[in-house]
C-alpha cells in the first residue's frame, strides 16, 4: 500500500494548523536569521559568517520540526 504524499514530498497526515506560538517562533528565527545574514553580507568576516550559519540551521531546523508533525508552511 503505497502512502499518498502532498505537494512538499511528505506524508499526508490530515491538515494541521500552526499554533500562534509556533507561528510567533517562526517570525522571530526568520527575523534573526535576515539580521545574521545582512551583517554578514556587510561585513564578510568569518565570525558574521558563523553566526549566519547557525542562524539559518536554527530555523531549518524549527521547520523540518514543524513539518514532520504535518504542518505545512
């Protein structure tokens, strides 16, 4: 029996709405990812060049969370 899949290549679970805390977390880590990445842009210094990293993984990271448990963004 072959699993149906949705648009994103994940399971089809049923439809979950994002929470307004998860929604607020996801805003917040986009925001402190676009800051990460306009002072590294600026600057281009292996310190500014971390931070962006770490930065992004964290919302990569809070996404692929959000996606295993059906939500779909």
């Amino acid at each position: 029996m072959e699993m149906s899949r949705n648009d994103y290549g994940y399971p089809d679970m049923g439809e979950i709405e994002i929470t307004p805390a998860q929604k607020e977390e996801l805003r917040f880590l986009k925001k402190v990812m676009d800051r990460a990445m306009e002072d590294y842009m600026r600057d281009n210094n292996p310190k500014t060049k971390e931070t962006y990293t770490r930065r992004r993984e964290d919302l990569r990271m809070f996404v692929a969370k959000l996606r295993s448990k059906g939500i779909i963004l």
